[in-house]
C-alpha cells in the first residue's frame, strides 16, 4: 500500500512540476532530431524506443528514462536528464536535456 501512495504521490509531482513531456516534442525541443515532424515520422515507424518498450508519440518521457533510436543500421541510446520548458532549446544546451549513452552498430541491417 505504501508503494502505490508513493507512485501516485509520483505522479501527482509530475503533474503539477511538468516533469514529463510528449516523446516527439522532447526529441524536437532538445535536437535529438532535426524537427517534429520527423520525430513523429519516427514514431510512427516503430524506431523509438522508451525503456526497451516501442514508443507511440503521444508516450511521456519523464527525467531518467533511456530513449532508444533504431535506424540506419545503428542504435543511438539516450538518458532523459531534464525535461525542457520551452518549446525550443540551443544546440549548445543539448547536453542538459539529453545525454548520449552509447552508438551500437546493428549487424545485419
């Protein structure tokens, strides 16, 4: 019982604090990818990933969550650090919002 007070109390947090946001408008808004509609095309091919679960784009990202990128041929791995309050950010503080994990090479692609 404690544990689903702290997961709604959780919740609520995220509610009121705009701790999550959209996965195609956190992709867009932190230039993981160029624009939003290519983050929403990505989406709807079935190449994002949220905590190893195929993501849909209306799926929140909260601070914390991996973000997977599979195309190409590659996997690009992201940490969500923060979440951004503007629609927009300079490219120069990428590095707050998202943090590169790792680039893997998919054989076979």
């Amino acid at each position: 019982m404690q544990n689903t007070l702290c997961l709604r109390f959780l919740k609520i947090l995220q509610i009121v604090a705009r701790l999550d946001m959209r996965i195609d408008k956190w992709l867009s808004s932190t230039n993981v990818v160029k624009r939003r509609t290519v983050a929403t095309d990505m989406l709807h091919s079935g190449v994002v990933y949220i905590n190893g679960v195929q993501a849909k784009a209306s799926k929140n990202v909260a601070i914390g969550d991996k973000v997977s990128l599979k195309f190409l041929g590659r996997e690009e791995q992201y940490e969500v650090l923060d979440i951004p309050t503007t629609k927009s950010t300079p490219k120069s503080d990428k590095e707050k919002y998202a943090k590169h994990i790792q680039t893997i090479e998919i054989k076979g692609e």
